[in-house]
C-alpha cells in the first residue's frame, strides 16, 4: 500500500516542487500503511509522520529498549528504514492516549527516551494523540511540553522544578504522590499505549501509599495561598478517580459484578463534581463546542469525553455480567 501512495505523493510533489521549492508535503506513515516503501524512493520533498501505535508499539519500555521485542522489531521495520529514505520526518506518540482507562499515564522514564531518539535522528515535529486529563496525568504533560523544547534538558530537574512551582508548600508530599503513581504505572503491562490490566498497576497499597501522601499535601496547603490548594485539589480529584477506577476492575475480574458496578458510579461522581474545580481556563477550544479544564478531558462531541469513556468500561462489566 505504502508504494502505491508514495508513487502518488511523488506525482504531486513533481507538480509543485518547481514553484514552491521551500515548501514540504507532510503525510502519515499509519494504520494500514505504516511500513516503508519497498519498490518507490520518496521524493526529497515529502515528509513522513511515523506513528507509533496499536499492537506494534509498547509504550511500557523505550522505543530503542532491545530487550523489548515489540519495540525493536516497530524500530527495525518502520523507524530505521524511513529514516533513512527520508531525513527529515515527524513523530506521532500516543503518550496521552489511553483508550477507555481514564486514570494515570505516566511514561516519565520512556517519553524522554523517545524523544532524544527522535531528535537524534533528525525528527522535524512531533505530535501527540490523547486526553486533557491534568488530575491524573498533570507531570507527564508538563515534562512532554517541556522536552519539546529541549530534549537534552533533565527530566528529573523540569519535573522537581514543577512540583515546586506548583505546589508551594506541599510540593514533597506532591512529588511523592506523583512518584507513587508512576511507579504503579510502571509494574505491569501495556497493550500499545492501553493498560492491560489497572488494577495490577494501581492495588490497593500504591492506592493507600497515594493517599497518604495526598493528605499529607492537603495538610501542607490548608493554611496556604488559595492557587496551591486548587492545584492539590485537581490532583485529589484524580486519586479519587483511580482509587474507584482501580477497584472496579478488580472486582471485575473477580465477577463481583454488584461491587464493579458501584465503583464504577464513584468514578462518575467523581468526574461531574470535579469540573467546579477549575473553571474552563483561556485557552481558544480546538473546536468550537470544546470545553476547556485544567481537570477532565471532553471533545467536541462529547464522544470521547471522560464520563463516556467511563461509561463504556461499566457498561463491559455490565455485558460481562449478563454473559454477552
């Protein structure tokens, strides 16, 4: 298929290059047509946009980690071969995207990996598929945006600096509350940027670690300016989420249906009550019926928004109960 389009895309970069010279023709290298060509060289200017994703990306170790097999054979078949027929190129990461699982997506010790990769070998820009989602995934979008201008920078410093400017007084407990989630995050498996199985990454200790440190920052702001309370807010928010989130998948996978079904309505809960936390913020929507918060994500149409993606995994268990 791929030599099929880059046959294409060579026809019209032939047509234009002659009167826009300085100009490229950016294309995606996905789905079903993500591999190199094999029988077309690209026209120098054409500029492809890698995509790293599905079954054929893990996002639980670095994309050059060679002990993951996944990810070095996505590196030899797809990232080596079209960076070399093309030097300039994009990146697309799903490091914000999730699927239905609207709890915490923190690749703080992958995402900075990828993209020294990506800049080592010449990517030209990089985008991002996923979710809003600041009370669950608030240090994994800061250090993304931070990186993006500076690859080579510390992440461990841009992180610390943060969690300091962020939370003020409760920025030790905030940082170890962030740390906690991450490494629950880290302790099991990912199919793409999905995880398998939340309730292995977030049990009932990371859950109740968590905590601790949650009310340990809530003490340290009580007295505090209002902006680090609101912050420690949206984070409390988040836990709240996972905790109830966490717990349903358990109790699924143990066919307590009942007790699936009521974590699940926690989760909701948690959702329509946050959003009074932080009002849409000044940000000119992506599209016209976007609503902006610091706090939950929803799209446009509402279809992808937070409260349906939860619903959808209660309305699977409520499948799965019925035997469908």
């Amino acid at each position: 298929l791929m030599n099929r389009l880059v046959f294409f895309f060579n026809q019209i970069a032939a047509a234009l290059k002659d009167e826009f010279p300085d100009r490229s023709l950016g294309f995606y290298a996905y789905s079903s047509h993500v591999d190199p060509p094999t029988t077309v060289t690209p026209d120098p200017m054409l500029v492809p946009t890698l995509c790293f994703f599905g079954g054929r990306a893990c996002y639980a170790h670095a994309i050059a980690d060679p002990n993951c097999e996944i990810n070095a054979a996505w590196k030899r078949s797809v990232f080596d071969p079209w960076t070399e027929l093309c030097p300039r190129f994009g990146f697309y990461g799903y490091y914000a995207y999730s699927g239905s699982w609207q709890g915490p997506q923190m690749m703080l010790r992958t995402l900075p990996e990828d993209l020294r990769l990506v800049h080592e070998r010449g990517g030209y820009y990089v985008h991002v598929d996923g979710w809003r989602n600041w009370a669950t995934c608030a240090p994994m979008l800061y250090l993304l945006r931070a990186l993006l201008w500076d690859v080579d920078a510390d992440p461990q410093a841009i992180l610390d600096e943060w969690y300091a400017l962020t939370y003020g007084p409760a920025s030790e407990p905030m940082k170890a509350y962030w740390e906690t989630l991450e490494r629950g995050y880290y302790q099991d498996g990912h199919t793409g940027s999905k995880p398998d199985a939340p309730e292995r990454m977030f049990p009932p200790e990371i859950i109740a670690e968590a905590w601790d440190h949650m009310r340990a920052a809530e003490e340290a702001v009580a007295d505090g300016p209002d902006r680090y309370r609101r912050r420690v807010a949206i984070a409390r928010a988040g836990l709240a989420y996972t905790d109830a989130m966490a717990l349903g998948h358990a109790r699924a996978a143990e066919e307590r249906w009942e007790d699936a079904f009521e974590a699940g309505r926690r989760a909701l809960q948690v959702i329509v009550r946050s959003r009074a936390l932080e009002p849409a913020p000044s940000i000119t929507p992506l599209w016209p019926r976007d609503e902006q918060t610091w706090v939950w994500y929803r799209s446009w149409d509402g279809g992808n928004s937070s409260e349906r993606l939860t619903q959808g995994v209660i309305d699977g268990w409520q499948q799965q109960a019925a035997g469908g």
